[in-house]
C-alpha cells in the first residue's frame, strides 16, 4: 500500500533532471495532463509533462487506461492517488526508474494534441474590470448591467473550432457595417482580436435535472488550462444583438495542451472575499470553503510576436500582465454550479472559458479592445510598431504560472497561435 505524501513540497525532487530547473514549467510539483502522440497515424495517448519530457501513464502502469476520457471521470479521490503514484514514480531515489524511464519521451518527439475530447463550451464573463472597461466604451453611464453583480453572465460557444495551441488559422470573414454605412458588407474582419482567459475542464459530469451543488462543484473539475477567446470585433458589433456573439467568436478557439490539476494548484489557492458594498453571492453560490479558498493565485501574461520582430530574430513581448485572482469576480465552483443549476447536464470533457481576465491597473487590459479603448488609441510595441488590431502573421502566445516564496514554481505551457491571412 502506498503512504500518501505531500506531492506539493517544494523539498520533492525528480529523477527527470530537466523537471528540476528553476525555469521549467513541469516541475514535479506540477504533473500536468495532455494527450500525445509519436506521429499522425498513432493514437492518442494519456501524458503527463515532466520537465521536458512526456510520460506514458498507462504504459508505466500508472493508468488503468490510455483513453484521456477515462481519467476524467475518476472521482477525485482516485485521481489523486494515481497523482500520488505518478509522483513517487518519478521522485527521486525511486526503486522503479529502470520500470518507468523507457515510457518517457522527449516532449519536442511528439505531437501534443487538445488535453481532451470537447464535447461542449461555454464562455462566461467573470473580468469584472473587463466588463467594465468594454461596458464603458459603449454605456459610459451605465459600464455594468444591473445583472452583472449577481448572476455570472455566460454563453453557449462553438466546441467544433477550439484547437490546440500551436495551430495556426486564418483571418475570420463576415457581415460588418461600418460607422455611416447604410448596408453591411461582407469582408475579412479588421478589427480581430485576442482575449486572454482560463479554461475549466469539466471531469465527472452529472445527470440532467440535478444540479451540482456549490460544495461538491470542484469534485467535477478535472483541472484547469489557458484559453485565447479570438474576437472579430467588427463582426460581434454588427451581429451581437440582440442574440450576442456567433461568427464573431466561433471561427477559432485556441487551448494550451495541458490541464493543470486542482491538487497542484492548492499551495496558491486565496480566500474569495467580497467587498461589504458589493452584492452577496445567493444561497446557491455561497459556501464557506470558497471564501477561504475559492480564488486561485495565476498569473497571466499576452507575448505579441510581430512578423517584423520575427524577421529580426525577436521571440516577442509581453504586452498584457494580470492575474486570475485579482481579476475574477466569481469562482470557480460558482460557475459550475450555476451552470447546473436549471438542470443542465454537463459532460466530461467539456469546456467552461471564464472570460477575458482584465485586472484594473495599466499594463493589465487582457484584449486589444481594452487596450486600445475601442481603436483609438494603438499600442506602441518598443521596435516603433503600433497595433489596433492583429494584423496577419501576429502570433499570439498566452502564458500562465503560479508561484510563490519558497514555492516550485507551477506552469500552464504555451498557448500560441498565428493570424494567417484570409481565405478567398
């Protein structure tokens, strides 16, 4: 029988050298879930990221299964003992690396796919400073509906077009209507857009008519990743009323390959306070555990690379730098259970996107649309380049990691895509 431990200590050290640099996002701390393959015609199988390799659970004997959907629906007692045993397989000093070292492969060796099959998706809008922002722009009165503080606003996306970081896609076309135009016409958007925001990975789902309630919402989390929300603005200002958004976010979805766990995200969980003057959260999203423990310490950056900084050997900068904490106003769990609560049935595997995540302070607008207070304003990148908008051949890259003193630091992986220009 396995002795549990603490798969969070900092002291925990990895056979697998490159999990214990100081850079790595894959510390042994991390054990981050995703699916691979060797080449197109193999199948995919269940990965967890080690430093800079990929380890085949199942083949090691860790998994009872190499089908991702199988792992999703373990209840999370179970997955947290099979993150025990994948923990002290790779600990140092273990008797067993002879057993496990033949099932790690080199991640820059494989195809990485999307972490899991996604059955459905929905996009909530938790940035209260994004909505405000956004709001502010076309009801400066009035920024913020009288709904916002007391229900998290969502809405049903498209699960067909989300796709893994790394691919690209090209320029979404559409109907828009310029300022002054009597009739929209139909042309490659101009004004496409990033937004960066959190995924949720749903793992056991529930039967429709039983909502999930608030203390039981983060049994059904299988964990999180990043998720860039691409936006054609000029499409979603045309078409997004009376219904909201359609083609204006469905053309492309971009996910980070690996879901992050909530177990190695418990050393930065943060109490979820609301302020006296705001609105208490009803019965139904209210639990004590949240308040101690219901907001998540990540934080968040946008690397804008421009094909001119490519040109001359440049990775990119950092244009956005923010914080899940600081910008959500719900939790987590609230948008599970909220999501239930008519008596929605949802499905392993599917996808809830928390929204574009603004913090309040300059440097922290998560959307070009912020950032530029509607295409106003371009932004300066340090080479001289502006930007309104994304032009074609722009790559986006989302990045994400938790850490603290005396803490591994925790990372998401990339999240990156470029703009190819539109199809005829």
């Amino acid at each position: 029988m396995t002795v549990p431990f603490d798969t969070n200590s900092p002291d925990l050290v990895s056979w697998v050298e490159s999990a214990n640099a100081p850079e790595t996002p894959f510390p042994i701390q991390n054990l981050p879930y995703g699916r691979f393959r060797r080449d197109a015609s193999a199948p995919w199988l269940i990965g967890v990221a080690i430093g800079d390799q990929v380890l085949d659970v199942h083949g090691a004997g860790l998994a009872h299964s190499s089908e991702m959907g199988n792992w999703l629906t373990l209840c999370r007692s179970e997955r947290q003992a099979q993150r025990q045993a994948i923990s002290l397989a790779l600990k140092h000093g273990n008797d067993n690396r002879a057993r496990i070292k033949p099932w790690l492969v080199p991640m820059t060796g494989v195809e990485l796919g999307l972490p899991c099959d996604i059955r459905n998706y929905s996009d909530f809008f938790i940035g209260i400073h994004h909505a405000y922002n956004t709001g502010r722009l076309s009801r400066p009165d009035t920024p913020l509906l009288p709904n916002y503080r007391w229900v998290p606003i969502g809405y049903h996306g498209r699960a067909s077009s989300i796709q893994v970081s790394e691919r690209d896609f090209a320029r979404p076309k559409g109907q828009v209507k310029p300022a002054g135009a009597e009739v929209p016409s139909m042309q490659p958007s101009a004004r496409l857009d990033f937004e960066l925001e959190m995924g949720i990975v749903i793992g056991r789902g529930n039967e429709q008519g039983d909502p999930i309630p608030i203390d039981e919402a983060e049994e059904h989390i299988a964990g999180l990743t990043l998720l860039n929300d691409w936006s054609a603005r000029d499409l979603q200002a045309w078409e997004a009323q009376p219904l909201g958004p359609f083609l204006a976010k469905s053309f492309a979805t971009t996910l980070s390959p690996w879901i992050v766990t909530l177990e190695a995200l418990a050393p930065f969980r943060e109490p979820f306070v609301r302020s006296p003057d705001e609105p208490q959260p009803l019965p139904y999203l209210e639990v004590r555990s949240g308040r101690e423990l219901g907001a998540i310490d990540v934080t968040l950056e946008v690397w804008l690379q421009t094909p001119q900084m490519r040109a001359h050997g440049q990775g990119g900068e950092c244009i956005v730098r923010t914080g899940f904490a600081q910008a959500a106003y719900w939790t987590v769990a609230q948008l599970v259970t909220h999501h239930t609560i008519n008596g929605c049935n949802l499905m392993s595997g599917d996808l809830l996107g928390t929204g574009t995540l603004s913090g309040e302070r300059a440097g922290q607008a998560a959307c070009l649309l912020e950032i530029t207070q509607g295409g106003r304003h371009p932004l300066r990148l340090s080479n001289g380049e502006e930007r309104l908008f994304l032009n074609d051949d722009d790559t986006v890259t989302l990045r994400g990691y938790c850490e603290r003193p005396g803490r591994r630091r925790i990372g998401f992986g990339d999240c990156t895509a470029t703009v190819r220009k539109a199809k005829p």
